[in-house]
C-alpha cells in the first residue's frame, strides 16, 4: 500500500471518529444546565419564581424535636408564605420577602424546629413545601449531629 493511499485512510478514520464523537455529544444532555443540590439536602422547585434549598432535618429522630436547615427563595415581585408540613409535627410557616432569600436554621435566618421527627438518622420523612396556591410532596433527609459540621444541632 503506498504512503498517500495509508494517509488517505487514517485521515477517514480520524474523520469518521471526530463525526461518532459529535453526534453522540448532540445526544447528550447538557448536565451543567440541569438544577440539582450540591449538599446533604434536597432541592424542590415549586415553580419558577418559588423554591426550597438544601432543605434537610438534623435530629436524633424517633420522635425526637429536629432543627430544619436550608433557604426559601422567592423571586417574584409580591411577598410569599412559605409552609412545610411533615406528618406528626406541626407546620412550619416562614414569610419571604419579595425578591428575598431566607436561611432556616442560621442565627441571622429563620431558626425553624419539627416538633416531632418519626423516622431515624439515614431516613427521609413525607414532606410537603408550599407558597401560594402551589405546593410539592418530597423526601426531606434527617440526619444526626454525628457529623462535625452538624454537631451541636440537635441540642
């Protein structure tokens, strides 16, 4: 086989590999657009003006009381009432400001406490975020003080 002829057949090659490669980038999803929760809590978007961030429990469950961390973000232009019920505690009420966030669980946030937490540390309990007329069922994680960056949380 002569030189031009191999050099014509690896530039095919590395053309058919650089046009598979392509087409399977267009396929894929873009992940850095997607909205996710970068910590231990969860994300719930109630639409695109309300949502709950980094929503977690830090507690020693089986009934025991549980300091609920994370932000109510309202982006809209009118105040909102934030609600999260959980069964068996009594709900908690948070107002947000327009155009505001506001941290749970922070001294210069909203200390918000469950009176009651009926799952263990590793678990998840039936929750439901509310603002408005709009509400969302999700898992809220519980998790104890073992950890040093939760430590001193369920006292």
């Amino acid at each position: 086989m002569s030189r031009s002829a191999r050099t014509a057949r690896h530039g095919v090659v590395a053309a058919s590999v650089a046009a598979g490669a392509l087409l399977l980038a267009a396929c894929s999803p873009t992940t850095t657009t997607l909205s996710y929760s970068p910590s231990d809590g969860t994300r719930v978007d109630l639409d695109t003006r309300h949502r709950g961030l980094n929503l977690m429990v830090v507690s020693e469950g089986d009934g025991a009381e549980g300091a609920l961390y994370g932000a109510l973000t309202n982006s809209s232009s009118e105040p909102a009432t934030f609600q999260i019920e959980v069964d068996g505690a009594a709900p908690i009420t948070v107002q947000v400001e327009a155009r505001e966030t506001v941290n749970l669980g922070t001294e210069d946030g909203v200390l918000a406490t469950l009176s009651a937490v009926d799952t263990i540390p590793g678990g998840y309990l039936d929750a439901t975020l509310s603002a408005g007329d709009v509400s969302k069922d999700f898992a809220l994680p519980v998790f104890d003080d073992t950890l040093p960056e939760y430590a001193g949380s369920t006292s």
